[in-house]
C-alpha cells in the first residue's frame, strides 16, 4: 500500500497549503493525512474534519481515505472497508482500492478482495506492491499458480520485497517445487537476514527433506530474531512467543527422535498467544503431539494383534507391527526411518466388539489394505480389534511415523459415531451408556486430524465406519449392517487441512454419504474395502480418480444402497501407487 499512500500524501499537501479557512483545520489537517500519526489521534482528526463539511468530491476522499488508514492501524477492517468504500464512491483511487482490498483480505474475504486489487491495477500505474497483495489473496485461496503469476511481477516491478521473494517460495513448495522454493525463500534471507519469517519457511523445506539439523538451525535462528525484536518489558509480552519458529523446531525434533526438545518446543507454541488461524492450527496440534509424547507407554495390549512382516523386496518397506512393542525405536533406527520413511499408514479393523453388537468383517478388511498399501511402499502401523488403550498407542506410534512423512493415509473399518458434530471410533471394550463419559472412551477423529496437520504431507484419511447415534436406545440394529442407530451418520468434516497452514492437503473418504449406513457385506470384506483394496494400488492412478472408481463399483455392487462419499482439501495431484 506504501506507494499508493504517498500519492495521496502529496494530494494532502497541497489540500493543506491552501489558505485556511479556519484555524482548527490547520491544526488537524497534517494529523489526518500524516502516515505516522497514532491510530485514535488520526481518526479523531480526520472525522473533525468531515464534520466541517468544507470539503467535498475528491478532497473529501482524501480524509475518507486517511480515516481508513487510521482504522487499518487499529485492526478494525469493518470501518477500513466503510471509509475506504466511501472514498471510492467519492473519487475512486487505486490507493483506496488497494486499502480496502488489503481489509477484505484480512477478514478472510479473498474474493472480494481480488476484485479491489483488479480494480486497482486496471487504474495503474502497474505496482508491484499491489501484485503482491493480490497474490497473497490468491495463495490464500489455494490458488497457487495465480498467486506465483502476481509474486513474478510484484519482483519485476519492486521495489525489492523479502515477502514477494518468500511468499512466492512458499507458493512453489506447496506445488512440490522445494528446490524453486529453496531458491526464493534464499534470495528473501538475503535481502533482509534479521527477518525471521522467511527462516521459518526454509525450515519447513529442510524438514520437507529431510535434513532436520538444518531445519531445527534456521527455526532457532527464527526464535531468536523474533525475540530479538519483542519488546523489552518485565514480563514477555504474549506477542513475542514466535509460534510458527517453535512449532516447525518440535516437529524437526520430533521426526529426528529428540523427544524431550520436541515437548518443550509444544509446550512453548502452547504458551504463546494466537491471534490467526494459523497460530491457533498450530496450538491444536502441539496440544494433540504434546499429549502424546507425554502419554506413558503401558505394557502392549493382548488385544492387539500384530501385523505381519511384508515380504522381502526393495518396494516394500519394512512394517511397524500393529500394537506391538510400544517403546521407542533404538536411535539408530530412528534416524534410518527419519532418513528413509517418506509414506506411512494407519490401518485398525475394530470387529469384535464386547458390549455391542460384532462385525465380522473389520478385522478382514483391515488385513487387506494393510497388505495393499505395503505392496505400493507404505510403511503401515496395523492394528486389529483393539481395546481404547491399544488404540490409543497404535495411533501414538502411526502419529510419531508421520512426523518424518510426505504422505500419510489413515485407514478404519469397524463402529464410528457422530456426537455433537465430533467423529469417534469405537473400540471394541466400548460400553455405550447416557452420560456424559461417553466420549472419553472413544477415539477422537479430530484428535488424529490435529496430530497429522503439518505443511509438508498430504493427509488420506479413509472411514469404512458406520454412521449411528451411540445415545440411541436400540444399540444393534438387525442385518449385516454397521449400524449402532440406521438413522444417524457422521458428521461431514467441517475444515480439511486447516493446518499451520495451507500445507499440502487433506483429503476423507467415508464409506458411505452423510446419514447413510456403510453395509459389511455378505463375504469376507465389505462391498467398500474389497473395491479399494482392488484399485489403491493401481499404478499411476490419481487418489480422486482411485476414489470414484471404487465409488461406482460400491454402488454397482450394492444396487444403489450405499455411496462412498468424499471431501478434499488436495491441492494438486496425489498418486498413492506411483507410475
């Protein structure tokens, strides 16, 4: 916006120059049109102005669009968009635009605030600020080749920007160009190395290759930039806990093994104070990973059953057993997965439910895509009829996997609820009683959304669960149905990969549509996993076009009594079985 100011910033002086009429608007002239007036002061000035009714067309404009810069400083964009509007319908500018484009785009508006940054750039002269602004609109909006379009002529205009440089960088990594993007988020370092921004975003590259140690350096060098500038007060302003640097630092320290330097890291991002959606995705995160690192580690379950080792072949990695040992992996272990695990999964089949009604097909399904996955290189934490407590380590192990992925897909066969808008999955030890515990026996999906938020792996998340109300006086329905209540269903996911954010995608797959009952079918599988253990490992086929391919077979199969159903945050290509 900074060019556009100083055009009105020299309409102002010369509105201020012309013979006064009156004594107080010379007095509140400079403080209405000055930039580094304080926000009230500003405000105050430039509506004592409009109060006169001296001024009208253009000139009356110019105090619309200061007044607007005065609530820009205060973050209150509902009145930035009124004035700057105002100032539109009075003289129409392409600083006015770009203002009020810039608060559309900080209320999340970003199509609104496309159209005021065309606005403004078809009045010209071209600026590079405002193609900038625009692409963050874009890039915002998951539209990441149009945002790289607007950085290229932001850099080409100028002036020279670290934030066109980075924001660009981060545009080409959510594509898969980390080495584009290694090469502008360099070139942003170098243009203003005491910036910790741009530090943050090359350690979630590193961490994207693997190279943790330098990940986990430039997220030390982000905190300490960011602390650098903090105000110096007696107690540390909230502001000044850099969330993004400690987040991206526990993640490298995590997926390197480190552990203890990974809680603590959590533990800081917990400290610090969310004002964005990013900083508060990641606070949900490094609570979930947090609690998880934390948890003790009880003896294995015998109700886990351990997956068996895949075969001997260089596609094949080697498999985590089910519920098996759950300590950690030796060191060097770990720094082998960390150096060589780049997809993973997360494959449970609950059937043999205790207090509620057994599937006879879960435990099946599961083995089947297990196998499925291994055969196209996933390495699969598996886990088969398992109690909560088993679940809840089988999932803790799948989640410390994941920490070094590219790709991570979460596979469950077996009772799902819906609660209050939440996805559950049921265990089979689950005792299903009114009351208010009710969910601290079950398996929280978002529990497992939040662990797996992260900027560098794609997330598919696979239900073939059924979608039933566990409050229902009817506990078992009759027929081969998964059905706790026919009625009821699981709740559509409200935000997919909301993350840390915009990273590379989530998408879920339900077996069925929202209120429909996932059938467990009359064979050894259910209609829905036996057609996506026949097409997931269809080399070179896209994982959307994988889907509808088992979405018709399952219908066809079902004579139209079951749907799959999915929703997708992906933003680009994802083959699970590569060409």
């Amino acid at each position: 916006m900074r060019r556009a100011i100083v055009i009105l910033t020299l309409l102002a002086a010369a509105l201020w120059s012309a013979p006064a009429a009156a004594q107080p608007r010379n007095q509140l002239g400079p403080l209405c049109t000055t930039d580094t007036t304080p926000a009230d002061q500003q405000i105050n000035a430039c509506s004592k102005i409009v109060a006169l009714k001296v001024f009208s067309g253009e000139k009356l404009a110019t105090i619309y669009f200061w007044r607007a810069v005065g609530w820009n400083k205060k973050g209150n964009y509902t009145q930035v968009i009124a004035d700057a509007g105002e100032a539109i319908h009075l003289h129409a500018s392409t600083a006015a635009y770009n203002l009020r484009g810039s608060a559309y785009y900080d209320k999340g508006e970003y199509d609104i605030a496309i159209a005021d940054f065309n606005d403004a750039l078809r009045m010209g002269p071209p600026s590079g600020i405002i193609f900038h602004n625009r692409g963050n609109a874009w890039r915002s909006k998951g539209e990441f080749a149009k945002a790289i379009a607007d950085y290229d002529q932001s850099i080409k205009l100028g002036p020279p920007s670290a934030f066109a440089w980075q924001n660009r960088g981060i545009s080409k990594r959510a594509l898969g160009d980390l080495d584009g993007a290694l090469a502008d988020i360099n070139e942003a370092i170098r243009l203003d190395p005491e910036l910790p921004q741009p530090l943050t975003s090359r350690s979630v590259i590193w961490r994207a290759k693997g190279d943790f140690d330098r990940a986990i350096a430039d997220a030390t060098e982000a905190i300490r930039l960011t602390k650098a500038k903090a105000p110096v007060n007696i107690m540390t302003p909230p502001g000044s806990v850099p969330i993004s640097a400690y987040s991206q630092r526990a993640l490298s320290y995590e997926a390197k093994g480190d552990l203890d330097r990974a809680k603590q890291d959590y533990a800081a991002v917990l400290e610090g104070h969310a004002s964005d959606a990013g900083s508060k995705a990641n606070q949900a995160t490094a609570k979930i990973r947090l609690s998880l690192l934390s948890d003790a580690v009880p003896p294995a379950p015998r109700t886990a059953t351990a997956a068996p080792p895949p075969p001997a072949s260089a596609a094949a990695p080697a498999s985590r057993a089910g519920a098996g040992s759950l300590s950690p992996p030796p060191a060097a272990e770990q720094r082998q997965r960390a150096e060589t695990v780049r997809r993973v999964a997360l494959v449970i089949g609950n059937g043999a439910y205790a207090h509620v009604r057994a599937l006879p097909n879960p435990s099946n399904d599961a083995r089947a895509i297990a196998k499925s996955l291994r055969d196209i290189g996933f390495v699969v934490t598996e886990g088969t009829d398992l109690d909560r407590t088993a679940m809840q380590a089988t999932i803790r192990d799948f989640l410390r996997d994941a920490a070094r992925a590219q790709v991570a897909v979460v596979y469950y066969a077996g009772h799902g609820v819906q609660i209050d808008g939440r996805n559950y999955l049921v265990p089979i030890d689950i005792q299903f009683h009114a009351g208010s515990g009710i969910t601290d026996a079950m398996m929280d999906m978002d529990t497992i959304m939040a662990g797996l938020d992260d900027q560098v792996r794609t997330n598919i998340l696979i239900l073939d669960a059924c979608r039933n109300n566990p409050m229902a006086p009817r506990l078992a329905s009759a027929g081969p149905a998964r059905s706790i209540e026919a009625s009821s269903g699981l709740a559509a996911p409200a935000t997919l990969g909301a993350g840390s954010t915009r990273g590379a995608g989530t998408l879920i797959a339900f077996a069925t549509a929202p209120g429909q009952v996932a059938l467990d079918g009359e064979g050894a599988n259910s209609p829905f996993s036996a057609a996506l253990s026949r097409h997931i490992g269809t080399p070179g086929l896209e994982v959307q076009q994988m889907l509808t391919r088992v979405r018709a077979e399952v219908v066809a199969a079902t004579k139209g009594k079951q749907v799959p159903w999915s929703n997708s945050s992906l933003l680009g290509e994802v083959y699970l079985a590569e060409r």
